[in-house]
C-alpha cells in the first residue's frame, strides 16, 4: 500500500464512486459516506459497520488491527467488543489469503480466548482458516 494510504478515502484508493439512489436505506447511505471519508478518520463504530458488511477488508482490516491491538475490545455504538466481532466474523477466504493479518489476530487473541468466550464472540469462522488447522 502506498505510504500515506490512511490519508485517503475508500473512494480515491479502489477508484470507485458508489452513486446514491434515493431508495436507499439508512446502512446503504451510511456506508456510501463513508467511502468519502478519510481512513484516518474512521471511528471504532465506522470500522465496525464497514467490516460487518465485508466491505473494503484489504483497507480496514489493518485499521481495525491497529484499534483492537489498543484495546481488544472496543467498543463502537453496539456493545464492548463488537469490533472484534465484526473481524472474527468475515469468512476465512480472507484469512485464507491474507496469513499475515490472521497471525496478527490470532496473537492479539491466542491469550484471550476465555474472555472473548465469556463474551459470546464467536471465533469459529475465523478459527475454520487454513493457518489454524
């Protein structure tokens, strides 16, 4: 990734503009906002929703990284630890292709895996990833 890639929007980085229908939901427009917002900007929630809805995993994955690297479980507007959730969740092609960020993960949690239990996040999508077995 470029240097300053964390400076850019969604939109300049994939050189996509998503066009804005008025039958749009409240999710849909959200998530188009935020493709025009600068990466750096992105709160713990606004990560959250991205990668919930599996959307630019390559850009914000290393961003969620860095924010659950701080604090494990933080929190955006759902509850404590709901972006670990989001991140745990996404399907394990992205694991899969991606060895570096899931070893990252999987060090930030390996010590915590009671914890995230007694939370009821559950890990099993992200632990069904070629790397673990």
């Amino acid at each position: 990734m470029e240097n300053n890639w964390k400076q850019k929007t969604l939109e300049n980085l994939e050189k996509e503009v998503w066009r804005q229908f008025d039958s749009d939901s409240r999710l849909v427009r959200r998530t188009k906002e935020l493709r025009k917002i600068q990466l750096s900007s992105f709160t713990i929630e606004d990560l959250r929703l991205m990668i919930g809805q599996r959307f630019s995993l390559d850009y914000l994955i290393p961003l969620a990284l860095e924010a659950l690297t701080e604090d494990l479980f933080a929190e955006g507007d759902l509850y404590k630890g709901d972006l670990l959730e989001s991140v745990l969740s996404i399907g394990t092609e992205f694991w899969d292709n991606n060895k570096n960020y899931w070893t990252e993960l999987n060090e930030l949690i390996k010590d915590k895996r009671l914890e995230i239990a007694e939370k009821r996040i559950n890990c099993d999508k992200f632990d069904e990833c070629k790397y673990r077995k």
